[in-house]
C-alpha cells in the first residue's frame, strides 16, 4: 500500500508542478478539435482497448467489470467527439449522436447488466480490494481529477484560462485511467506466464486488482 500511495504521490506532483505551465498555454490549445481533445479521445480510444483485452479468460465478475468500464469509456469519448462534425455519412451520424447514440448506450449498458446481473453483489462486496490496489487508486486519482475538471467545466471557477484547466485536468484524468488499464494488463500478462510456467496460482498480481485469468479462457 505504501507504494501504491507513493506513486499516486508522484503523479499529484507533476500535475501540480504543470499548472504554471497550462496557465501560460494559449487558449487556442484547448479549443474545440484541438491537441488536448484529439490527445484525450486517443487515449479513451485505447483505454477502450485495453479494458476489452483484460476482458479476456477473467472470471465472470471481474470481466464484466472490465466490459463496464469499456463501454464507460466508449460513453465518455462520443461526448467529447462531436461525430457529426467529423463525417456525413449519414447513419454514422444518427448511431453517433443525439437519441441514436443514447438509445445504442442504453441497449449497451441493459444488455451488460442483465449478462452480468449475478456479479454485481459479488463485486461490490470487494471494493475495497480494487480500489486499494495501485492500479485502483490510480483510476480513483483519474476519477478525482475529472470531477476537478468538471468544476471548471460548468463555470464555477471564471479565471483566466479556466477552460484550459477543464481541458488539462480532463487530459490528466483520462492518461490515469490509461495507466490504470495498461497496468492492470501487464499484472494479467506476468500472472499468465506465472500459471503456464507452472509457478504457484496464488501468487500476487503486483499492481492489479487481484484478478485471477482463468486457464481455459472460458467464464
């Protein structure tokens, strides 16, 4: 735990040390379609990605969790990506946006709960557990610094370049999730190795969420 707490430690430091730094940006940097919004919708992209591939041969609960948090990625990126900016083919547009987007998240969403409807008690019972793991307090500090940004957001700080801040806070927020996703996928990779090397099952995850692959891949 004391790493855990650590690391988190030393990313708070860089975040804050490049407030200065985002406070001389030129607004222009954090408009719409600009560096930090396409940077953000790349990672969310990837973040995706990942979350899918941690998805793969974990036991029923945690691989609903990971679907879950794939799929809160996908929501989060189509409202930072204005499609219909982006594209005039007609039927991207309509699933992309407006109450064609809502309709397909909440299909989505519907169709994960009832899929994994059983895990969800079973899951919340190990908060605790998930959330105390490096890669854990990692997604809370991304989860922390998106409500940050969300201040600047809806306007309740009108400082000079406060949308620049929404915007590096959002950046900030969005790279932890990464990071989390990333190092919740390589303790999988280590942890799999382990198990085909024939080396103990019980061993430790590192900086996972303690999530236990299952050899044959199936649920």
């Amino acid at each position: 735990m004391k790493q855990q707490f650590i690391l988190l430690f030393w990313v708070a430091v860089v975040c804050v040390a490049a407030v200065p730094l985002v406070g001389n940006l030129d607004p222009a940097f954090a408009e719409e379609d600009g560096f930090l919004e396409n940077l953000q919708a790349g990672m969310l992209l990837c973040s995706c990605i990942v979350f899918l591939l941690n998805a793969r041969g974990m036991e029923r609960g945690f691989k609903g969790f990971f679907i879950a948090n794939a799929l809160l990625c996908v929501n989060v990126l189509l409202r930072e990506v204005d499609v219909e900016d982006h594209t005039t083919v007609r039927w991207i547009v309509l699933a992309g946006s407006g109450a064609g987007r809502n309709t397909i998240l909440f299909a989505l969403w519907s169709i994960l709960f009832f899929r994994y409807r059983t895990s969800v008690l079973p899951m919340l019972r190990r908060w605790r557990s998930i959330a105390g793991s490096a890669c854990g307090i990692i997604m809370v500090g991304g989860g922390l610094a998106l409500l940050c940004g969300d201040v600047f957001e809806k306007r309740f700080y009108r400082g000079a370049n406060a949308h620049v801040f929404e915007e590096f806070l959002e950046t900030v927020g969005y790279f932890l999730v990464l990071l989390a996703a990333l190092g919740v996928h390589w303790s999988i990779k280590q942890k799999r190795h382990a198990w085909c090397g024939g080396q103990a099952a019980s061993c430790g995850m590192g900086g996972g969420l303690g999530v236990e692959p299952q050899p044959s891949g199936k649920e």
